[in-house]
C-alpha cells in the first residue's frame, strides 16, 4: 500500500531509543525535583537562621522581591512567543487573585511560625495538606473519596495529634498558625485545579508572586530592622529568595518529564530532610513521639499521593503535560504545575 512504502516500519533498535529517550527524560525529571526538594528545604532551614536576626514580614518582602523579578522575567522571555503580559487583563482573574491571596497566607503562616516553632515539627505540620485537600474534595470538587483513603486521612491526622499532643513543649501559637498555613494549602491546591490548563503557566507564576509580594511585603514596613542590613547581608537575603524561586522552575521543569506517578511520593523526602536539618543544624531533634507522628503523616501522605497519581489503564508511561497531572498536595506552590502541585509544597 502507498502509505506503507512511504513510511518506513519502526525497528527494535528505534523502539529502544525511543525507550532509552524516555528513561532519560525520567531520570532527569526525578533529578530536577529532588534538587527543588533540597532547595525548599534548604530556604527554609535558611529562613529559620535568619529569622532570629530579621522579622518574618521583612523576610517575606525579600522573598518575594526575588521571586517576583524571577516572575516577571520569565513571563518576558515567553511573552516574545505569544504568552499574554497584561496580567491585568488576564482571564480568570478572580481565581488567580483567590489563589494568590491563599498562598500569601500560606507565607504569613509558616514564616511567622518558624519564629516559635522547631522546623522538623512546622514542616509535618504542614504536609498535612494532602490530608486536607482529601478531606476537603468531597464537598468541593464533588470527588468521590474510598474508605481507604479516609483511612490514610485519619492516620495522618493521629500522626499530627502525637506531634502536638497536650503536655507537649510546641507554643500552640506556633500550632495554629503552621495549621492555618496547612489549611491555606489546601485552598490554594483546590484554587489550582480550577486553573489547570486555563492561564499560562508563567501569568499564573507571575501573578501569584506579584500578589504576594503586595500581600506579605506590606507589613513589612512596620516591621524593618533597626539597623539595615549591608549590601552583604542583603545580598544573602535576596539570594535566599532566589533560592525559593528557583527551585519552583525546577519542579516545573521536573514535571514536564516525568509522571507525577513517579515525583509525588518522592515529595515527602522534603519533610525527611526537615528532619535532618532539624537535628543536626539548630540541634533540635524531634522526640519519639513527634517522630512517629511524622512518620505516619509521612506514610500515609505518600500512599495517597500514589493512589491518587495512578495512571489509568491504557495510560501507563504517559508523561502527562504540565496542567494534566491529578491531584496531590510546599510554600510558593509553582504555579502552572500540575493540578497535583500539591508534589511540591511551594510558598
């Protein structure tokens, strides 16, 4: 037949570089989002140094003044292949202002927080998120939740009661604003998928980190440090933003090669190394209770996250476009990631 003799027969060897291409694209992706994991938790550790010299609105202002340029350079490269720049006139700018305001927050929250609270601690606190959204999706999004997965909910809340369980030494002060940060996750994760594939991933980015540094800077002009930092210091600070930012590219980057069947259990390495920099950085490692606590939030959120991720049969080894990822729940979430951004756990 015509169309066969002008389409030459796929071979075994172009089949395995086509395999070989795939493994690599992986490969890649799982090594793009470990390295945005060590740079969320390195930020945050980074905040937690720092925050016993500076207060958490100045701090946030630096976060943001460096997330923001990286913001809006990106939407300029991309605005010269077709991407609208107004974000003035934006569609669906109530839900990216919704999404915005709930990440700025999520940014209060935890940057207040860790002011009072040991890292370790604040971050399990705060990957209770995806127990949230589960909690939450029923009333929400109308989605359908298994006796299974309200079990992992329960197991993971159980774990949050031994991390902050009555005669425990937490400042409840520091509880409820790491739970309103979880809380404002949560929102901001279920804002997110209202948006899949509606706005471009660089407005939605540029959008949220404009918002929120207007949002989390403001009260920073009551809250400036008595003695300015010099060039030195400020460099650091900025530099630590840029970190934050950086590492949401990444995880973009990650998602746009490999499933989020493969990245989003990998998400709870980020609270491990919480863990890690907890005790051996600021020499305050969580107790055995608070470890097991952390280990079931741990266990369960990554099961969910598998469950939730399953590719569908047929589908199996489908690399899905950034906007077509399910569901799953760090701190500046990327925007334009997956609707299952909640892999990562931006603010």
């Amino acid at each position: 037949m015509e169309s066969d003799a002008r389409v030459p027969p796929v071979t075994a060897r172009d089949a395995s570089v086509g395999g070989d291409g795939r493994a690599a694209s992986v490969r890649g992706g799982i090594a793009l989002f470990l390295v945005a994991l060590c740079g969320f938790a390195t930020f945050d550790a980074f905040c937690k140094q720092m925050l016993a010299t500076y207060s958490s609105p100045f701090m946030n202002l630096m976060r943001y003044i460096a997330t923001s340029t990286i913001a809006i350079l990106w939407l300029a490269r991309e605005a010269r292949h077709g991407v609208p720049w107004r974000l003035w006139r934006t569609p669906h700018r109530g839900l990216l202002l919704a999404r915005s305001v709930a990440l700025a927050c999520v940014a209060t929250a935890f940057m207040t927080a860790l002011t009072i609270m040991p890292l370790a601690e604040a971050t399990a606190i705060y990957f209770t998120s995806p127990l949230i959204m589960v909690a939450l999706s029923p009333w929400l999004l109308g989605e359908r939740v298994g006796y299974m997965q309200w079990t992992a909910v329960v197991a993971g809340f159980a774990g949050m009661l031994l991390i902050v369980r009555p005669g425990g030494d937490l400042p409840w002060a520091g509880v409820v604003l790491m739970a309103t940060a979880a809380v404002s996750y949560a929102f901001f994760q279920l804002l997110t998928r209202r948006l899949s594939g509606l706005v471009a991933a660089p407005v939605q980015y540029a959008y949220m980190a404009v918002v929120c540094l207007v949002i989390t800077g403001a009260p920073a002009a009551f809250a400036l440090p008595a003695e300015w930092p010099g060039w030195p210091q400020l460099l650091l600070l900025l530099a630590g933003g840029t970190c934050s930012g950086v590492a949401q590219l990444l995880l973009l980057a990650a998602f746009r090669r490999a499933q989020a069947s493969i990245l989003a259990p990998l998400n709870y390495i980020q609270l491990l190394l919480a863990v890690l920099i907890s005790a051996f950085w600021f020499g305050r490692p969580p107790d055995t209770v608070a470890l097991a606590g952390i280990a079931l939030i741990m266990g369960s959120g990554a099961w969910l996250a598998l469950r939730r991720t399953r590719p569908l049969a047929g589908d199996a080894g489908k690399r899905l476009a950034p906007g077509e990822h399910t569901a799953l729940p760090r701190h500046d979430a990327p925007a334009g990631a997956p609707s299952n951004s909640e892999s990562a756990f931006p603010r």
